[in-house]
C-alpha cells in the first residue's frame, strides 16, 4: 500500500509542524506521487519555520 507524508503547514497555536498522510490502492504508487505533488504546489510550505525555544512562527526571508 503506498503511502506519502506531506508537511502541512503549522499548527496556528503552538507553531508546531503537521503533515497530511496521502494513502493510495495496492500497486497505485503513481496516484499518491501525483496528489502529494498537488498538495505541495497548492500548498506551499518551504517559507515557514516552526519556532524554536518558545518563539512565534516566522517566515523565511531570502
């Protein structure tokens, strides 16, 4: 059974990581690639940090 564990984003509260479990058919692997690919593109996570030592959630400046 595939299964792909994509980042979700942060929790608005505590600013702790979750993640969304894409789980496919037997065989299916294709299927899951695909969703978790158009998760992550609408999605977009990669900007934000989860804090650290009891800091508020930011955003990754370049």
């Amino acid at each position: 059974m595939p299964v792909a564990s994509v980042p979700s984003g942060l929790c608005p509260q505590t600013g702790v990581p979750t993640g969304l479990q894409i789980v496919g058919k037997t065989f299916d692997d294709m299927s899951v690639f695909r969703a978790a690919a158009a998760y992550e593109r609408a999605r977009p996570w990669t900007d934000r940090r989860p804090p650290i030592g009891g800091e508020q959630p930011t955003a990754v400046r370049a």
